[in-house]
C-alpha cells in the first residue's frame, strides 16, 4: 500500500510525541509480523518433514 499525498502531509504535520507514537506502533506491527511469519515457517518445515518421512516410509514398505 503506498502512502497518499495527503497522508504525507498529515505525517510531515505531527509533533515529535506523535511521531514517537507513530514509529513505536510501526516497530510492534513489525515484530508481530515477524514473529507470525517465524511461527508458520517453524510450522510449515515441522509438517514437511513429518510428510516427507510418511512418503519414505510408504515408498520403502512398497519396495518389500
């Protein structure tokens, strides 16, 4: 999403507490965000090893 004009503008307008405000609110949307991300990643490779052993172990009692 890119920022408007008139957002530039009201940004540019705020005083320093506000801005203090701003910037802190932005970091914790980060951090969650990157905590999120880490979560399902962690997930994610936790269930594509858990699958790729299934898929190994069906693969080999076939072979038998």
């Amino acid at each position: 999403m890119m920022i408007t004009e008139r957002q530039i503008i009201e940004l540019e307008n705020l005083n320093k507490k506000q801005c203090e405000a701003v910037i802190a609110y932005g970091a914790d949307l980060y951090r969650q965000g990157l905590m999120k991300g880490a979560i399902i990643g962690i997930v994610g490779f936790g269930i594509g090893i858990s699958i790729q052993c299934v898929v190994n172990e069906i693969k080999s009692s076939r072979r038998k």
